[in-house]
C-alpha cells in the first residue's frame, strides 16, 4: 500500500490582534503601565483611605469576618470604580475585607458582572 504524503497547510496563520500582558515578573509593572488609574494606589492620599478604612473596620474582613494584619488587608471598592476618579476615592465606597477573600470570591463576582455583597 503505497503511503500518503502530509501536505502542507493552505491557510497561514495570522498575528494575535490582541495585546497581553503575559506573565512573569514584569506583568505587574507593565499593567500599571497600560492603565492609567492603577497609580492612583501609590497615592498618600490612598494610602491614607485605606488605613482609615481597614482601622475603622478594626482589621476584621467583611466577608470572613476574622480579624488580619494590615498586610493582608485590602481596602476594598463596593462598587467598581472602572476609573472613576470621586469613585475610586470616595470612603464610603470602601469596606475592608481579606486578600484571600477579595483575590477569590470578590474577583469572581466582579467579573460575572454582579456587584459583590458583603
């Protein structure tokens, strides 16, 4: 039986048109490049929000509801602020809550398009 050949593909493949970020080290550094908003986190004036809201909350997370260090605490936005300047920094739109729990569970429902509850 005689054997067939491969053929070679008709179709060439095309460039991603979209950018990634991609992974690695510099992922961080390059998001916070590409969008603009992320600086606003290296503010004093941020900084200041968050302790206040995590201090107030006196470090106990919202969802768990056990009690972190202030590392392992975020100052968490009820409603996406999506760039939102007066969002971003309006304190009654924070809530303290867990890295573990904001990193899980709130993600998730922000990106199913829901707004989290607490």
């Amino acid at each position: 039986m005689a054997r067939l050949k491969q053929l070679a593909p008709r179709v060439g493949s095309m460039s991603s048109r979209v950018k990634s970020i991609g992974a690695g080290p510099d992922r961080l550094k390059r998001r916070d490049q590409l969008v603009a908003w992320r600086k606003w986190y290296k503010t004093a004036e941020w900084q200041r929000l968050r302790w206040d809201c995590i201090s107030a909350a006196l470090f106990t997370c919202v969802r768990c509801g056990r009690i972190h260090r202030s590392p392992d605490l975020v100052a968490d936005h009820i409603e996406p602020h999506r760039g939102d300047r007066a969002l971003f920094f309006d304190p009654k739109n924070l809530q303290c809550m867990c890295a573990a729990c904001h990193n899980s569970d709130k993600q998730r429902e922000e990106r199913a398009g829901h707004a989290a509850r607490s």
